[in-house]
C-alpha cells in the first residue's frame, strides 16, 4: 500500500492524533518539572549533623559559634541538639544561646563538651 493511501486511513489519523496527544502531555510534564525544581531550594554549605539547617552564623540563624571558657576548641551551639539531651533531665523547650548560658544547663553542657573534646 503506498503511503497517500496509508495517509488517508482512519487508522493513521487516530495514530497520529494520540502521538501529538502524547508530546503535548510530555512537554507539559516536562515545564512543570522544570518548574518544580526551580521553586526548591537547597542549602548550600555545611549542614548542621542534628537538625539539617546550614551552619552559617547570622541573624536568622539558630546556631552560634563560640567557645567554653577553660575548654579549648569551638562549640557550635544548637538548640535543637541541646534541647534533645536535657530534655530528660528537666529543659522545657528549644533555648536562645542568651537564656542557655542563665540556665543551669549552661555548666552541665559545658563538662558533656570538655569530655567530649578529650576523647
């Protein structure tokens, strides 16, 4: 059968409908894909371990870097991992680095890091 003759079967129309059907579908999928990945964003640097937000200190953050006194080396202080080791032991919620050092977790967190950084 040649193929004008093929062309004008209903066999062939219906294929090629179905087949611009299909690309239409797939570039459409592929746009929202796009779409998609462009609206999500992914923290670049260094991840805090404990609760997966970036280490890097500022305004906004919750992390503060600095130091025990008496203690050599840098403590990077996190609410979250604090709050999950004295909750047990009495801490009623996540702290600000100002109210953690009033606290009498302030001491306690202070000899867990001095052993810790003995090791």
């Amino acid at each position: 059968m040649p193929f004008a003759d093929f062309a004008c079967t209903p066999f062939f129309r219906r294929e090629l409908e179905a087949a611009k059907q299909r690309s239409t579908a797939s570039k459409q999928v592929r746009k929202e894909r796009e779409t998609r990945q462009d609206k999500e964003e992914h923290p670049t640097g260094r991840l805090c371990r404990f609760c997966h937000r970036p280490l890097k200190q500022g305004p906004n953050s919750p992390h503060i870097h600095t130091g025990f006194p008496g203690v050599a080396g840098k403590y990077i202080y996190c609410p979250a991992k604090v709050f999950s080791l004295y909750q047990a032991e009495g801490m009623t919620r996540e702290m600000t680095w100002a109210e953690f050092c009033q606290s009498s977790f302030y001491e306690a967190e202070k000899r867990r890091w001095a052993v810790e950084k003995g090791k």
